[in-house]
C-alpha cells in the first residue's frame, strides 16, 4: 500500500465496484447518469433544489454517481418503499457507502468512532435518560415514552437506534440523525454523513478542525477548544488559505505546512503513511475512563482488530505526523510532558479517588446520582480529569491547568473530601454495625491519602526541606517584581 491509497473519500471512486444491473461495468465510472438518478433529479430539482445543488459541486456529479446509486434498496431490506415505482431508502449507510468505498468503510467499521453508538446503558446515558430526563417523548417506536435530553443530545453525537415503522418511514425520536455510531437498520454501525455532510460529501470539510468540533467539544472532551487555544489552531487560523483543503492528495509536508488539522494528526497521509479512516490508530492513550488506558486494551474490549496493534506501534505513528514540522527532541519532550501530566493525574488524583469512592459505597444513599458526592467525583474524573489530559495531549496549556488540574484539586480538596467525611460521621451515627465498619475503613483512607506524600500540604505537613525551597523561590519572585 503507497501513501497515495486510501486517500479522501471522493478520490477513491476511482476504485469504484458497480453491481450487477448498473448501467456500466464493472471497475469504470457510468458513462452517463442512469435513467432512475434522472428521474430523481428531474423531480427533486424543484422540490428540494438545495440538495441537487449540493451533489452538484460533488465528485458524486463528475462521476454520474447520483441519488438512486447510493438510495435504492432492495424489498427484503426492513427500510425499503416504493417511491415513483422505485425501491429505495431515506439513510445511506456505511454498507451502502461500502460498494464503492471499500476500504474506508473497513478502516471505520473498525475504529471507536463507528462504536459510539454503544452508549446505551452507560454512565452518561443514564444522566440523560433518567437524572437529566423523563419518559414523556412518546413515539410509535417508544409507546412507553424516552427522554428528550438524550433523543437531542447523546444520540446526535453518538448515534441512535434508527427504528424502522411501517412502509420503510423512521420513528421520529430515531431520525434524522448523522451521530457518528448510528445503529442502522440494515445492521451496519455508523454515519459517513457525519463527517462527509450529504449531499456533497466535501472532503475538504472533512479536513477543517470545526468539523470534529461538532460532537468534540464541551466540559468532558473540549478537543476543538483545546486546539484552538493552541499554536495550531493559531497558524491554522492565520494561514488557511495556504491549507489546500480541497485537494484531492493532501500529504502533509507536501501539498501543505502552514497547520495541522485535526485530521492531519489522525487520519490524513504523510509521506510515510496512508489515510486511514481508523481514528485510534495513532493515540497512545484513551483519556476516556477514571484511568487512561492503552489504546489496545479499550479495542479489545471491543473486539476490535486494534487489540493487537501497541501503543509503542501508534505512537511512532503520530511522531512521523509530527516529524514533518519538528525535530526529534521536540517530539521526544512534548511525550515526556504529556506522559508526566497523566502519572501525576493517575497518582495524585484518580486512584485515591476511586478507591475512596469503592469504601464509601456502602455509606452511600442508592441509587447512584441521589448525593451531591456521586456528582462530584463523576465531575472530577469525566469532564476535569478529562480536560487536564486532552489538553496535555494537544498542548492547550490554559485547559490543562486552570480548566484541568487547578478545578481537580480545588474539587477534591474542598468538595470530596468534605463529602467523605460527612459520609464517615453518617455512618458513625448509624445503628448499623456494618455502616459503623464501613465508616471505619473510610476514615483510616481518608487519613492514608491525605497523609501521603501528594497531600500532606493540606494538613500543613509538607516536608520542611520542600517548604525550606519554596519559601527561597518565592523570596526571589519578589524581589524580582516587589519594587
């Protein structure tokens, strides 16, 4: 495979596979647009005229690859109607897309990105379903009613179960969506619509960093403010006209190196590496849980074809992205920077945290989210241990600290704590001798790690050799600017 395979997802229409009964064989382009996508356009070029004009600025047009090549259907599909004596579909899914795309839809059926519909029955969902929301949506497909909150926030991004009624019409809970793990009804899991907008599927869209921004942003994982705080989002703002977005081969160093993208960095080529629509397989850390975890380790807990790729492996992966702008002891150092933020996360915070969290269980009111604690520690580790790494990941200094690591101790010290100890005196109090136990524990590590060498200063503690250097570093910051 050269560098040039795989490139953007109109470029490999060159590779395009036609099915029996199209109006041209196998391995060429149609010669012309076939007579049902005439019919189509004839028609929608009045009714929705902005989708023609769309797919008219596409490669799609050039390649007389029109709406009933990518919409028809067969009857045993469960979406399938009868439309002006066609058979066809509303949603183009990554199979569909697959015909033509072949590797590109392998490479993101097997990344995380087409996972992100599996969110049902986790953590978040159940904020969104139950803590955030009611069961007052009734749809046909849920006669039992679902949340608004999740059915406009979480499934947009993530993706939704499209539910399929009579004669091929979607539930309206379930449609439209263009989240990113959208469960299709004809099995496939994801959207290319999500990144490729129908229905001209720019690839140079694709490329411009707001495009992720639009499910990568927020309080749990701020990557589109994160990069534009940092130097590259600044000299892409300041040089896109340089960026040759739309062009068919985008090889950074090559046809561009003013900025990188978000898209540089994980998927597009460099002179040493493919297109890849697999996001994962340059990261060598998944900042997702309490614990960062190896990326292979979270792919095999999909079951995906990354558990057997290492972390080493995609790691020098992105060091060849980085390597066409910066120099090895650059690279070398920004890794040990960002490596040190998540031990200092992990050891400072995250396992203290989760093991105080597991002794206070048993203290805990049920169910989860009914104590102002279960908030905070799920605030600590999910929206700021979160944004204290991805910003260390993407050099957004002022995300990492004072949206990161500043909010993390300041949540810790002054709310979880507190918390906890409050937890202690409850179960002190109880007449259960089990809660009277289970304070017990709960008190002796709360005193363990605060006692430990990472928050001994809360007890006013901190080993006098440190204090001793400390107080000299602040006598000479203040002789410096006391004047």
């Amino acid at each position: 495979m050269n560098r040039y395979s795989g490139g953007a997802l109109c470029a490999s229409l060159f590779a395009l596979v036609l099915t029996a009964g199209d109006p041209a064989e196998a391995g060429t382009f149609p010669s012309t647009l076939s007579e049902q996508s005439k019919e189509c356009i004839d028609c929608h070029k009045d009714k929705t005229p902005g989708i023609i004009e769309h797919w008219g600025s596409s490669k799609h047009y050039r390649a007389n690859v029109a709406c009933y090549e990518c919409h028809r259907a067969s009857p045993k599909d469960v979406d399938a109607f009868k439309h002006h004596g066609q058979t066809i579909a509303v949603i183009v899914s990554p199979r569909d897309c697959g015909k033509c795309h072949e590797k590109e839809v392998e490479e993101f059926t097997n990344s995380h990105h087409a996972k992100a519909g599996r969110i049902l029955g986790s953590l978040d969902n159940i904020l969104a379903e139950v803590v955030e929301g009611n069961q007052a949506l009734i749809t046909p497909g849920f006669p039992e009613g679902n949340s608004a909150a999740a059915v406009s926030g979480c499934w947009q991004c993530h993706g939704s179960q499209v539910k399929v009624l009579k004669e091929g019409k979607l539930d309206p809970a379930t449609w439209p969506n263009t989240g990113m793990g959208r469960l299709n009804p004809d099995g496939s899991e994801g959207s290319c619509s999500s990144c490729h907008t129908r229905h001209a599927f720019s690839v140079a869209q694709a490329r411009e960093p707001e495009n992720c921004g639009r499910c990568h942003m927020g309080p749990d994982h701020p990557q589109i403010e994160i990069y534009n705080e940092s130097k590259h989002g600044i000299l892409y703002r300041a040089n896109r006209s340089k960026m040759n977005l739309d062009k068919p081969k985008w090889i950074v160093g090559e046809d561009y190196d003013a900025a990188p993208t978000c898209a540089t960095c994980h998927m597009s080529a460099t002179p040493n590496q493919p297109v890849t629509h697999d996001i994962g397989l340059r990261i060598s850390w998944n900042n997702r849980p309490p614990i960062s975890v190896r990326p292979e380790v979270s792919d095999a807990k999909l079951g995906l074809p990354g558990a057997k790729i290492k972390w080493q492996t995609r790691r020098a992966k992105m060091q060849d992205v980085c390597s066409n702008c910066h120099n090895k002891q650059l690279i070398d150092s920004f890794y040990l920077q960002y490596d040190g933020l998540i031990e200092l996360y992990h050891d400072k915070f995250a396992r203290p945290g989760l093991a105080l969290m597991k002794l206070a269980a048993p203290l805990k009111r049920k169910p989860n989210f009914s104590e102002k604690i279960d908030f905070v520690w799920f605030e600590l580790w999910h929206h700021e241990g979160r944004r204290a790494r991805h910003g260390a990941s993407m050099m957004g200094p002022d995300i990492t600290h004072w949206h990161g690591t500043y909010e993390i101790a300041r949540n810790f010290y002054t709310e979880m704590i507190p918390e906890l100890y409050e937890l202690v005196e409850r179960g002190e109090r109880s007449k259960d001798k089990a809660k009277q136990e289970a304070a017990h524990k709960l008190k002796a590590k709360i005193d363990e790690v605060l006692n430990s060498k990472n928050h001994r200063w809360f007890l006013n503690k901190m080993d006098p050799k440190e204090k001793a250097r400390r107080a000299r570093r602040t006598s000479k910051f203040k002789s410096r600017y006391d004047k």
